[in-house]
C-alpha cells in the first residue's frame, strides 16, 4: 500500500509540474497575470446559457488537474465528474511544457470536455487542441463559442490593454455597465482613433496642436465630420 500511495503521490506531482507552473521567477508571474487576465476576459463573455468557473480541480485517472478557466452548459449537471462535459477550458502554460499538455488534452476531451484552449504568455499567443491530429494550433481568428456572448480577439487574453478594451465592450454590448456615460467615452476613443489613422493613411503630418484638438474634441458627431472629410481633404488643415 505504501507503495501504491507513493505511485499515487509520483503521478500526481508530475500532472501538476505540466501544468505550467514553473519555477519561481519570471515564468511563473507571467502565467500568474495570465491567468487573472484570462478569467477576467471570460467572466465578461460568459453567455446568459454557460456559468464561469476559475482553478477548478478535474480528477482524471486518480490524478487531480486544475483548470485555469471553465466555461459549461449552465443547464449541465452539477456534480464535479460531469460538469465539464461539453465545456470550453482555456489553461495557462510556457511554451517549454505545451508538448507536454497533449497528453493532459487529450484526457479532458476523455472526460467530454469539448475545446481546450492555451494561452502561452512567453511566445504570446493562444493555441487550441486538436483531436484529430492529436496537436495544438495558433488561433488566428476571433474565438467564436457558444459559451461566449460575443466573440474575443486572442490579443485580449495576452495583452492588458486590449483586455480591458474587449471587457469594456463586452459589458455595454450586455447593459451591464453601471456607468453609461462610458459608453459616450468608448465612442469617443474609437472616433479619433479612426480619425487619427485616417490621417495617417492619407500621409498627412500632423503636429502636435492637430492631435491635440483631436484629442480634446467631446463630440462624436464632430469627429465623424471629420474622419468623412479626412478621406477627402487634400491637406491636414483643410480639416479644421
């Protein structure tokens, strides 16, 4: 028995060391701030049919894995065993151990578990399993689910900034933001954002009292003037 327990304790420390925890160091805060990032993302995506859950533990073969993030039928069963059947998982690892999560795949996908998704912080980017060819691949496009209200750019589980861009939107998209004058603020950011490469791709130079006036306009159907005339103006002053 002592043996048996000893096995036991062996597997189970080698499920957890592919697990993406890597020594401490830059590594481990790396998939750390991932992992908050990601369950951020998520929580805001989560369809009215799907329930979030984050560092859940799924015991397969008698060896506990956790999950980073969780996405299941709402409707689904309760107990732990089930409720992961047809979820979207997303996990958290380096590059160095992603090899290594074929095998740890391919067991959720054993356990119904339909999309399993990494994102691997140090080559910034996100990967999906594979069933058939048993293999990770790059995600290029949106990631489109039916646990998720809105598609998600993979930039938003790897970059801070595009992450809060994606939550913002995400919630004012579901009337979930307590403040609506943010929505007149996303608004704002988007117009001279389009307007500021709008006149880029025109070639024109703009100075900094150009971007300046730009960046103090608090009217969007004055920076859609604007952007219209920018299209067409033959010099950046014709436009103020």
């Amino acid at each position: 028995m002592a043996d048996t327990a000893r096995a036991r304790r062996s597997r189970t420390s080698q499920v957890l060391s592919v697990g993406g925890h890597a020594p401490h160091g830059h590594g481990d805060h790396s998939c750390a701030v991932a992992r908050i990032r990601v369950s951020f993302v998520l929580a805001a995506h989560v369809s009215a049919h799907s329930r979030a859950a984050a560092g859940v533990v799924l015991v397969v073969d008698d060896a506990p894995m956790t999950l980073d993030a969780c996405l299941s039928p709402a409707a689904g069963e309760s107990s732990t065993s089930d409720r992961f059947r047809d979820a979207l998982v997303v996990g958290v690892v380096l590059d160095e151990v992603l090899r290594a999560h074929r095998e740890i795949a391919a067991r959720l996908f054993s356990r119904g578990v339909r999309r399993y998704l990494v994102v691997v912080p140090d080559r910034e980017m996100v990967v999906e399993y594979s069933a058939e060819t048993k293999d990770f691949a790059p995600i290029a496009e949106d990631i489109e689910d039916v646990s998720l209200s809105r598609e998600i750019p993979p930039r938003a589980l790897l970059d801070d900034t595009v992450a809060r861009e994606e939550v913002t939107r995400a919630l004012i998209a579901r009337d979930a933001w307590p403040l609506p004058l943010l929505k007149e603020d996303v608004l704002l950011r988007e117009r001279r954002d389009a307007l500021r490469h709008v006149i880029q791709a025109r070639g024109f130079q703009a100075t900094k009292q150009h971007l300046a006036r730009i960046d103090a306009c608090v009217d969007p159907a004055r920076l859609e003037v604007w952007i219209q005339g920018a299209i067409t103006a033959k010099q950046i002053d014709d436009l103020f």
